[in-house]
C-alpha cells in the first residue's frame, strides 16, 4: 500500500473564499465538492477576494434641510367680529306713566315710523295730570282778571303800588303753573281738551323693532323703572365692531380700508374704513376694539350676526423657512443653520407669521441660507450649535 501524499493544512485565518479559489489537484476531489455545494445552498454571494467599502445610506440620516428664500409678502389679518346696531340709531321706549298695557300694536321685527302708535297704558297719572292742569287753568284765569282790576284801582290811585305788585307777581305764577300742566299733557301725548285717562305710546323714530319689554294685561311702571316696552333701531347703518390683538395693532388705524365678510352671507364682500380703535386694552385678552360703520339699507346685516374683518398691510420682504424649522425656547425662536464641514449655528430669528406650512422671518437669516428642518431637536440635544 502506497503512502499517500500529506494534505497542506492552509492556515486557520484563511477564509473559506480562499479556499474555494484554490485548484482541485492540492485538495481532494471529494471535498471540494462538498464544500462548493455547501455555499451554493448557503447563499453566500459576499465571497470576494477584495471587500468592497461601505458607504451611509442618506435613508438613514434623520437630519433634513431647507434653503432659505426671500418672498414679498403682505400681511392680512382676520379679525372676529359682530354687527352691532348704530347706538346713536338705537332708542328704547320706556313708558311714560305707569298703569295697565292695555295694548301692544307691534312686535319683533316689525317696522315702524316715527309717531306711530305702538303701546296704549291706561293710567292714574293721566288723570291726576289732567287734574293738576284744570285747577293750574282756572287759578290762572282767576289771578289774571284780578291783576286787571288792580291795574285799574292803581290808575285812579285807589291801591298803592306795592299791592299791585304783590297781585301781579300772583298772576304771573299762576300763568307758570299753567304752563308746566300744560308741557305734562304733551309729555303724556295728551292734549287739553281730551278727558280719556289712557296713554297712547308713540314711536320716537323710525326704525325696526328689535325686541319687546311687556305684554297686553301687565303693569308698566314709569321712567324709573329699567324695563322698556320695546326697542327700536334704526338699521339703515350698522357697526361692525372686532377685538384685534395686541400684535396686530400696527395694523388698524382710524382711516384703513377694511373688508368685510359674513358667516350668513358666504361670497358676499362688504368694503369700509376703520372709523374707530379703542384706546384702551382689555387686559384680559389683550385686544383692542376696532369698528367698521358699513350701509345696510336692504337690512340684510342682522344684530348680532358673526363677521370676520379683514386687514391687510404694507408689502415687505421677508425671510420664508419651513415652520419646522423654526424652534422655541421662552419667548425667543432660533433654527439651526448649516455651516462648512458639518458644523451647525443656532440663530435667534424674528417671526412675523406663521401657519402649518410655513414661517416668516423678518430678520436673522439671509436668502440662500440652508437651515435644519428636521432633526434639529436632536442636534440640539447632542450640544450641536449651541
């Protein structure tokens, strides 16, 4: 029996690459066979005879950017707002006397000309007036002839002087009272010669009826009491009065255009002027009232129905960044920006607006600027930039 040839042991740091790159004449046919079917099965496609270098797939950087850009923008704020009736336009009907209502003649939403008959009261106070101007009328009369016949014993020197002034000085408070009787009827909406002790409630203008204080049958009570029977606005004009921030001020002057746009009337665009700014901040919201006066004569602007007002600026250019990128910390705003070889500036920015979207910035950057858009927590919790 020959000796077989001794097997050249490859040293154990030899991969099995290399070793399936060697020929079949310095290792057993067999063998071989068996290690090439062993990785064929096992998939292996990495066997080379030089690796290749690894490179950073860019999916798996979680940092994003951005370029800054440079917009010409103009500022428009929508302020929320309500229509409100002309306070000036807008009167409230209290009763005159008090006494039974014995009729109401209009309601809510009705209109009415100025004299008209809305409300009859009868009542005591009438009566007790036109009492008061009956005795004032026959004291009046009665000082008056007795004046005439002082007049007349005073020319034939049968009474002194200061007598006739003392009968004269009665006559004419007499004639006084009289008068003030007489300016109580018309108060009332009474006249001297009527002896009815109801009160007939007259509209002192024209306008729509905005609500009702009473009903037929109730008592009323006179000026003293707060209730009215009814008010009445005159909506041919109405305000459209809106609280604008603290911020947006710059915005509204006495003066500025305005549009105006409605809930209830979708499409609809009213134009006006900003006719007032309050001076005054509430400090609760930290607003300022502002009105629009705006024409409604076919009354479709309705008390109390919603509105928007809107505002809008001066053009100016401004810094535009995704709002992503823009990070807080108090009241102050900053983003990152990318400098050479990777490094990272934190820069203090001033927003102007933002929304969803997008930020303006009204100083901080420059245009063409690459900033941080995502990630940007990451690099500032890691120290970057700061």
């Amino acid at each position: 029996m020959k000796d077989q040839e001794p097997i050249n042991r490859k040293p154990r740091t030899q991969s099995v690459c290399a070793l399936a790159g060697t020929r079949p004449s310095t290792v057993g046919r067999r063998f071989f066979g068996l290690m090439t079917v062993a990785i064929a099965l096992a998939g292996w496609s990495g066997c080379h005879t030089q690796s290749k270098p690894r490179t950073e797939d860019p999916q798996q950087n979680p940092l994003r950017f951005a370029t800054v850009s440079l917009q010409f923008v103009q500022n428009e704020v929508a302020i929320p707002a309500k229509v409100q009736a002309d306070p000036q336009r807008l009167v409230h009907v209290f009763p005159p006397v008090s006494g039974r209502l014995l009729s109401l003649n209009v309601r809510p939403g009705d209109v009415v000309r100025q004299g008209q008959a809305i409300a009859i009261i009868e009542s005591s106070d009438a009566a007790s007036a036109r009492s008061d101007y009956e005795k004032s009328r026959i004291e009046a009369a009665r000082s008056h002839q007795a004046e005439q016949r002082a007049a007349l014993l005073l020319q034939h020197e049968a009474m002194s002087e200061k007598d006739y002034e003392d009968i004269r000085a009665q006559a004419e408070s007499a004639k006084a009272d009289l008068a003030r009787t007489e300016q109580r009827l018309r108060m009332l909406g009474l006249n001297t010669g009527s002896i009815s002790d109801q009160v007939t409630v007259r509209s002192p203008r024209s306008g729509v009826v905005l609500e009702m204080g009473g009903a037929n049958g109730e008592l009323a009570k006179s000026l003293d009491n707060a209730a009215s029977i009814a008010t009445i606005a005159d909506l041919r004009s109405v305000w459209i009065v809106g609280d604008v921030y603290e911020k947006d001020v710059a915005l509204a002057s006495r003066g500025m255009p305005a549009e105006v746009t409605f809930a209830a009337l979708p499409g609809a665009k009213y134009s006006g002027t900003i006719s007032n700014v309050s001076d005054v901040i509430d400090p609760t919201t930290r607003s300022l009232k502002i009105r629009v006066v705006l024409p409604n004569a076919a009354h479709k602007l309705k008390p109390e129905m919603f509105a928007t007002i809107h505002l809008v600026g001066r053009k100016q250019s401004l810094m535009t960044v995704p709002t992503t990128a823009v990070l807080h910390e108090g009241n102050a705003s900053f983003v990152l920006v990318k400098k050479a070889e990777g490094n990272y500036e934190k820069r203090t920015v001033t927003v102007v607006n933002s929304d969803s979207d997008k930020t303006e910035i009204a100083s901080g950057l420059q245009p063409g600027e690459i900033v941080v858009t995502v990630g940007a927590e990451l690099l500032r919790e890691s120290g970057a930039g700061s």
